[in-house]
C-alpha cells in the first residue's frame, strides 16, 4: 500500500462517525423517527452547533478541540462550587459511558464548569475522574456559550441538572433531564439506553 492510499484510508477512518452521525439526520430521520417512540431524553430540533472557541481546560488554555472531534459526547454544566449533587451527576454519566462496554470509547464525558470561582477544593474529586474532559467557562463568555444549552422552558443550564448528548459533528442534539432521575446509578437506564441506540444507528449509517 503506498503512502497516498494509506493517508486516504486514515481519513476515511476518522471521517467514518463524523459522515454517520451526519448522514443519520440528514438523510435517515427514520431512525430517529423510530427511537422517539421510545426514547428516554428530548430530542433537540434542528440541533445546534456548540462552541469551542470559548473554553478553556483545567489549566486556564484554550480548550483542544481534537480532544472530541468523533465522538460522541456527554456533556454537564455546573457553577464551580460543584456540591454533591453535581458529582453524584458526575458519576452516573460516567457510569453510563462504562456501562456502553465496548462502544465506550466512541463516547466522551466533559464538565463544564460555568464561573470564575476558586475550583482547587475539586482538585482531589477530578483526580478520581480520570477519563473525564473538564473545560472552564468565565463569567465573561458564559452568557453567549450558553444560549445553545439554553432550551423552550427558558431555564439556565446551569442549574436544570441536565446532561446533553453532542454528537461527533460537535451539535447538541439531545438532553435528558436528572431531575427526573433516581438517586440510584442502576436507575439511570434511560440515558443508557438512549445513548446505546445513537451509537448503534450510527455506526449503522457510517
């Protein structure tokens, strides 16, 4: 295989989830047709395209957006205070994501931390998080990068406890709603089972 072939198959490697979640809205709205008849989250519609250019990582540098480019993403917000029940949400997220088996490294789980408040007391918390994207949101930008995470009821991202599905194009496109969730991680199938049928449908399509 000579070096040009080889760089088009690498391409068409990364490409794959990208072209297949974008094929799945644009040309197989059945295949959602068919999950809303069962689906757990609200669907958001049409999807929004989230912005990166406003973050920051842990470090305070402009956030790497390689980090997620192909994957699936859930994705949290909360101010930086982080008390318990944003870790207890913390943790069922990343269950969800473990509990994807072997299809769980097409998922990514990101906390955005909305605020320019002091974060060292959650220094000791992330270390446990160890494959968990954590991006910062100043006070300054945070108004504007929330307008996409911001749906019909009005109510602000950060305090609705809601995890939000991006697909590997970067667009918001579905959330679901822990108010409505138990305490309990086992009670989390809903966004389990949501997320299992968007990385079936697409692969299915990719």
């Amino acid at each position: 295989m000579n070096k040009r072939l080889q760089a088009v198959v690498v391409m068409l490697l990364f490409a794959a989830p990208m072209v297949g979640a974008w094929v799945m809205f644009k040309y197989y709205p059945h295949l959602l047709s068919s999950m809303g008849k069962s689906n757990y989250g609200e669907f958001v519609y049409p999807v929004r395209q989230m912005s990166m250019a406003k973050l920051e990582d842990y470090q305070g540098r402009q956030f790497d957006r390689e980090i997620i480019r192909n994957h699936w993403v859930m994705l949290y917000i909360d101010k930086p205070d982080c008390n318990q029940d944003c870790r207890n949400n913390l943790d069922k997220i990343r269950q969800v994501r473990l509990a994807q088996g072997k299809e769980m490294g097409r998922v990514k789980t990101m906390f955005v931390i909305a605020g320019d408040g002091d974060i060292s007391h959650l220094s000791e918390y992330l270390s446990t998080q160890a494959n968990m994207i954590v991006a910062r949101l100043g006070d300054q930008n945070r108004a504007d990068w929330l307008k996409v995470f911001t749906q019909e009821d009005g109510s602000s991202p950060i305090d609705t406890r809601r995890v939000y599905f991006v697909d590997p194009l970067g667009q918001l496109m579905m959330y679901h709603d822990l108010n409505n969730e138990s305490g309990n991680m086992e009670q989390t199938s809903g966004m389990l089972k949501d997320l299992k049928k968007l990385l079936h449908n697409s692969k299915a399509t990719s």
